[in-house]
C-alpha cells in the first residue's frame, strides 16, 4: 500500500534533518530491493535511473528515488539537477524522487541516506534507487546501503576519472559503459554469469538516449538478485548494511556528547589543569571518556523517554 | 541543524528558452539555497507533484512564450486542490503589467521581469519565508 506522498515527503523532510525513524515504520522495511547507481558526473546515471524506471513500471513495479547531488562548499547550496532526467515520472503514482543535497557529507550519499531508503521501503515500494553524487574514489557508501550496486562509466573518460574508477570498481555489482551511441562501443554485453556460488561482474553496453540495452540492464539486475537470494549474499549484505548504520548513528550520537562534554566545566579545568602543564593530554582524554560515558547513560535514557512521547504525540496527530 | 531554504525552478509551457530560469536556479545555490531545476515543458501537474515530492519552501515559475496565465493559473488551483501549505510562488519573465496584477491575485507573490537581478530574487525569498 502507498502512503500519500504528502504524508512521506514530510517524514522525508524529518529524516534528513536527522530525526529519527518511528519504529513501526521500521518494522515493515526490508521488503524493497535496493539499487545504487553511482558513477563519476555527467557519465548519464539520472539518464539511465530515467529509463530504468520506465522498465520497471511494465513490469507494474513501484519504484522510489533518491537522488544525491554535492553541496557547494562555499555558499552551502545546491543545484539538484538529477530530477530534471526523470521529470516526466513525477505524475506517475508508482513513483516517487526525492532529491537531496550531501550537506558536506562525504562518501557520495547523505548522512540519512539509510533513513530514507527505509521510509520508502516501508511506504511499499518494490524497487528503491540510490543515485549518488559520484565525484570520488572513496565515495563507496552506497555499497553499504544497497543490495545492487552499478556502477556507470562511458568510454573516453579523462585521467582523474580512470583513477576514480578503481575505488569504484571495487564496489561494482554489475558494470555500466553508457553513451554507446556517441562512441560507436557496440562490443556484445558479457554475462551475466552465474552460479549459485560465483558471480562474474558482467559488462552492459548501454544508450540512455536510444535506450539500447536497458533491457539487458534490468536483466542482469534481476540476475544479481537472484544470486544473493540463492548464495544467502542478501543476508549477509543487509547485515553489513546494520551493523554500517548502526556504528554511523552511534559515531553520530558520540561526537555530538564529546563536543557537548568540552563544553561543560569540569572540561575547562582539564583544559586549564593541561595547559598549565599540571596534567598531560592524555590523562586529560582519560578523564574526559569518563565525564562523557557518565552523561551519555544520562542523556540516553532522556532521548529515549522523549523520543518515545514524539510517536505517540504524532500517532495522534495522524488520526 | 536549520535546513537551507529549498527552491523548485521551473518552465511551464511549451517554449524552450531556458537561459534564464537556469541562470536563477544557479544564483540562488550561490545564495545558498538548495535548488531543484526541473527544466523546460513542465505540465502544472509535474510540477506540483515535484514541489510535494521535493518538498519545497519556494516555486519559482519562469514564462517567455506568453502562456503563461493558463499555466500559472492551473499551477495555483492545483497547489490549493492538494492542499500544499506554505509554499511561497513567484514568477519571472516577460510578463505584462496588466497579467502581474491577475497573477498577483492569483496568489503569486512577485515577478520579477526581465531586468531584475539575482540578489533581488534571493532576498525577496529570504524576507518571505524566515
Ligand atoms: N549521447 C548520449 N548522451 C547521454 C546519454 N546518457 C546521458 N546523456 C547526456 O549526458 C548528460 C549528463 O547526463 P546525466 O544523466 O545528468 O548524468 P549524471 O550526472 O551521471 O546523472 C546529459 O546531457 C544527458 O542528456 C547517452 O546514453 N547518450
Ligand atoms: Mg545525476
């Protein structure tokens, strides 16, 4: 069942703002199968994610977006210009995009890039893309978000992009070599191979303009899937996907006490007590673990109680 | 954290000049606003559907091609037809006098003709929605 798309874009909105999932939201995730698109700028990923979606919907699949464009380091906006690829399926019921700026995270995705995935997961969509922001090497996020991970390329790409490629690489489900029609690359698409146990990554040739090769695209998709079922790889992902968000929220949680903590006067007069030279830097970090794991047991059971008011107070709102 | 203020640029109609609603789109991310820029040949119900799924603050419509009225007018019943709240709409373009005045009773909150500049645009946004 699809939730209103007025209702979601506010939880949406809520997640990236770093509020938390209601947990019966996430009790119904796990159901959608989870692609990631990533791939170096300009390579033609939204292009594709455009014709993917129209595969998709003949199949009467529901498919939700997420699409990831940089944040200017130096003014803090953004030109979200992927959703201009896909325009035309923004009446479409079976679909939803949702754009987002990184807001300085690095990694090629946002830091509620998972909340997210889970939002449209539980709202019932069948397919969930990720397209990433893919400026970088290290941008390999995704991998721990999705369950399919393609990675994009076109032939005749510069230097900087061919060093790029090999960190991607690493990550690459299936290999995509876009603009076959402007670099005549019509070399036959390999696999995908596949045996219970091995997957060979295979190379799909494809033109988001002409669309040639989509269908091979969407197959190889289903291949892949099919393998993680079949291997018991989808289990062993999804719970690497946990434990990545789980040590992510966690991080997240931590930094936020520690900066909290030095603020607080007993920091001062450690600072103080290291800068007169009376402690050392590390009895100071020492002491400070301590003042931070004491006021984390106290905040965390604070979070909780009030975490847990917000649900019910929104429950109530939505009846 | 405040998000930044997030801004839907589109074309409706069907005239494909899109120098200018591109050069608003990338002066407002250098006012630090996070813009979606949904192109030319935008049907109303495209983008009211984009500025829900988006969740927008801001519509800024931009018409060269003198369509305009019927198109920002649908624009405006659809927004009301699906009850999206507090969403500030303006316009720019070539847009006649005696139509801003219509269009302002439409609820569009300014125009901004062809002369205005980038800073104008990004601090009527700014006074408006904070
Ligand atoms: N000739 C050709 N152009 C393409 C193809 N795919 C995308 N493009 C163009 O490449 C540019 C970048 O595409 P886009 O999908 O935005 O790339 P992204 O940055 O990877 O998301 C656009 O001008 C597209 O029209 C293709 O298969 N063939
Ligand atoms: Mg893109």
């Amino acid at each position: 069942m699809k939730m209103r798309d007025n209702e979601l874009t506010k939880l949406v909105t809520r997640l990236e703002s770093g509020g938390p999932l209601p947990t019966e939201l996430y009790r119904r995730t796990g159901n959608a199968r989870i692609l990631g698109i990533t791939g170096p700028p300009g390579v033609g990923k939204s292009s594709l994610i455009d014709r993917l979606i129209d595969n998709l919907r003949r199949q009467d699949k529901t498919v939700g977006v997420i699409a990831i464009d940089p944040t200017s380091p130096i003014s803090g906006g953004a030109l979200l210009g992927d959703r201009l690829r896909m325009q035309r399926h923004s009446e479409d019921e079976g679909v939803f995009i949702r754009s987002l700026a990184t807001r300085h995270h690095h990694g090629g995705v946002t830091d509620s890039t998972s909340q997210i995935v889970h939002a449209l997961d539980a709202a019932g969509f069948d397919i969930v893309i990720v397209e990433t922001v893919g400026t970088g090497q290290d941008e390999v996020e995704v991998a721990e978000v999705a369950d399919t991970v393609v990675v994009v390329l076109m032939p005749e790409l510069g230097d900087e992009i061919q060093r790029a490629k090999s960190g991607l690489m690493e990550i690459a489900d299936v290999l995509v070599i876009n603009k076959a029609d402007l670099f005549n690359a019509h070399a036959p698409a390999t696999g995908p191979h596949y045996s219970a146990l091995k997957w060979e990554r295979p190379t799909i040739h494809t033109s988001a303009k002409s669309g040639e090769g989509i269908t091979t695209l969407c197959g190889a998709m289903d291949v892949h899937h099919a393998y993680l079922v079949h291997s018991g790889k989808l289990a062993e992902r999804r719970a690497r996907a946990v434990r990545a968000e789980v040590t992510r929220l966690l991080q997240s949680r931590m930094a936020a006490s520690i900066l909290c903590a030095l603020e607080g006067p007993q920091a001062q007069t450690i600072l103080t007590d290291v800068a007169k030279r009376k402690l050392d830097p590390y009895d100071a970090v020492e002491k400070l673990t301590k003042e931070i794991l004491g006021s984390q047991k106290r905040s965390s059971k604070h979070a909780a109680t009030s975490t847990r008011r917000q649900t019910k107070k929104r429950r109530k709102t939505r009846r | 954290m405040k998000r930044p203020l997030k801004v839907l640029i589109a074309k409706a109609g069907l005239d494909g000049h899109e120098r200018g609603a591109l050069v608003v789109a990338m002066g407002l991310r250098d006012a630090g606003m996070e813009v979606v820029y949904t192109g030319i040949r935008n049907t109303p119900e495209q983008i009211i559907a984009a500025a829900i799924q988006e969740d927008v603050d801001v519509i800024g419509l931009s018409s060269l091609s003198g369509g305009h009225m019927a198109q920002f007018r649908r624009v405006m019943e659809l927004l009301k037809k699906e009850r999206v709240k507090g969403v500030l709409v303006f316009a720019g373009g070539i847009i006649p006098d005696d139509d801003v005045k219509k269009l302002k009773k439409l609820g569009i909150k300014e125009v901004f003709g062809p002369g205005s500049t980038i800073a104008a645009i990004a601090e009527f946004i700014t006074k408006s929605q904070r």
